[in-house]
C-alpha cells in the first residue's frame, strides 16, 4: 500500500463511540505547502481548496467520484488565499489575492484558470507591504465573511494586531466588523442558535457573536474558549473551522496535531483526532454526498514526514455538516 492510500487511525478522547468506527485517509492530491480554504460544492461533488504557499499558487479541486484532485494556476494572480463558487455557476469563482477578492474562470480540470474581474478590495493602501487576505466564507444568505492577517506569525516584535474583518454584500459593500486582529482565521455559522463563531489565532480563543441572518450583523461579541494547557498558552494555535448539525465546533490546530470537538453550549472539548504523522492541521469542512466526511487541509512547511502537505478525510464521527454557500458578487 502506498502513502496515498494508506488509512492513518485516529486517537482521540471523551468520544461516545468506538474508536475503531473513525478513521482518517490521505487522499490523492498534491503536496502543498499550506493547504487552505475547504469548501464543499454539493453542484460538483468537489472540495475546492487553495496552497497557498506553494511555488505557484493553486486552486484545487478534490472530485469525489474520481478520487482525484486537479489543480490551476492563474496568470496575474501570484497569490490565492482563499476559494469561494459564485453563485448560478459551476466554473467561476471568488479567490483572496492579497488585498482584492478577484473573479476567476477554471474548468475544474485544466492547468489554468482565467482572470475575470476585480470584486473588491480592502487595505489597498495603509496595509500594502504587511497584510494579505485569509481566510473567509460565506454566510447562509451568500454574503462574504473574510478577514486580513499580518504576513508574520504570531510570535516576535513585528506581529502587530493592524488586521481587520469585513463583510461584503451587493447591497452594502465592503464593511469592516472587527479591527485589531492579529491572524483573522476560523469561521462558521450555527443557524439553529443564530450564533456565529470566529477565531484570531494569535489571541489563541473562539469568540461568540448573535447574528442577525436578515442583515447579516454581528452583535454580543464574546469569548467562549481560551486555549490553555497547564494555564499557559500552548506551542499551537487554532486555525481553520467548521461546525456540525448539532452546533458543535471543530476546530484545525496548526502544530497541534489534532482536530478539537467543541461545544459552545457547555464548554467543552468532546474529543480530539489526532494525527501522529501531522502537526500542521490547517482548516475543515464537511462534504461528500451525505455530508457526513469531515475534509482536513495541512501545511508542509518544516515538515519531514512525506504525509503533511496532503489532504485528508476523517469517517466514522457520527454527524453531519451543512455544504458550503456559494458567493453573491
């Protein structure tokens, strides 16, 4: 059996069902340097995903019946952050350049995808040298949720909180919702509790927000998770998020090693799957048919294990998430 298809079993904790009932595999795809950006297309039955790092930027897309990823490049476009399908289209897309959210044409297939339009742009000028977009998402009425982060890390004297979060509507614009961030990062909705769930990874916690599914506000802002170990922050941060049917959250830790099951509602870790051969879990999101496989992009920076880099899936949770929305621009 070879590393692509070799089945990697998780360990985890505080789970209500048997360990040999989850499982996670690496699935056919390139090696990126940081995968990012999951999002499942119920249209396509694909996972459209970014690496970001690489030596040229990719768009990639996981088809599922295929079993197969296909990757582009875009002419003028050096860097993508970020992967969103328009809405009442199955070949034009959203992708985060460093500061503007770019249309893109791409087939699915071919080795190159085609420039369209400039969308819309936010710090094109204070931030030019220091800020790029990250990651971002839409909410269930189709606006964009997305936010920039420092180039730097979290760690050093050059890390400052001069990043922000926005959102864009057709009706609206661009409109700046949170300022002072370090990394804007996770994000996902829980529609049966009208709450929204966002993370700054350098401040290493989960905050809480009531959101107004008509006009797309955020309110109530508060922290509901502080990632301690032994009362200190840990190596690790949190990255990249989704949440299941249940509400509850899981969460890609980069150079942690796991994916964290939360629930927001009490408190507490439920379980966390971790990868021996992996530290650097980037992001999730939920996909296939029955939207019951937990999809998981890595990172293959100042990795040596051939696994990271790679995508993954995780079955056998016993949930299900909800299908990315596609983008209105």
């Amino acid at each position: 059996m070879d590393f692509l298809s070799r089945v990697l079993w998780l360990s985890f904790i505080g789970c209500s069902f048997a360990s040999s009932e989850v499982k996670i595999e690496q699935l056919p795809s390139p090696r990126s340097l940081c995968g990012e950006g999951p999002h499942w297309d119920v249209a396509t039955q694909s996972l459209y995903y970014i690496d970001i790092e690489g030596p040229e930027s990719t768009i990639l897309r996981y088809d599922y019946k295929e079993n197969k990823t296909y990757g582009a490049t875009v002419d003028n476009i050096p860097l993508m952050t970020f992967v969103l399908p328009l809405e009442n289209t199955n070949n034009e897309f959203l992708v985060g350049a460093q500061h503007a959210a770019k249309v893109i044409r791409w087939d699915g297939k071919s080795p190159k995808g085609e420039f369209l339009r400039d969308a819309f742009a936010v710090e094109t000028e204070k931030f030019y040298d220091t800020n790029r977009f990250n990651d971002a998402k839409c909410d269930p009425a189709g606006r964009f949720f997305g936010g920039s982060q420092r180039y730097s890390g979290c760690d050093g004297p050059f890390n400052v909180a001069n990043a922000s979060f926005y959102r864009f509507d057709l009706e609206n614009g661009v409109k700046q919702l949170k300022q002072d961030v370090f990394i804007s990062n996770g994000l996902t909705w829980v529609t049966k509790t009208n709450k929204f769930y966002y993370i700054d990874s350098c401040t290493r916690d989960i905050k809480e927000f009531d959101y107004n599914v008509y006009t797309g506000e955020l309110s109530n802002e508060r922290t509901i998770f502080l990632l301690r170990e032994d009362g200190k922050e840990p190596d690790y941060v949190l990255d990249g998020m989704t949440s299941d049917i249940e509400g509850n959250l899981f969460i890609a830790t980069y150079n942690g090693h796991k994916i964290m099951k939360f629930n927001p509602t009490t408190g507490k870790v439920l379980a966390e799957y971790k990868f021996p051969l992996v530290s650097k879990v980037t992001s999730v999101a939920f996909g296939g048919p029955n939207l019951d496989i937990l999809f998981a992009t890595t990172a293959s920076r100042d990795e040596l294990p051939q696994e990271a880099g790679h995508l993954y899936k995780i079955t056998g949770l016993g949930t299900s998430g909800t299908p990315g929305v596609k983008v209105k621009v």
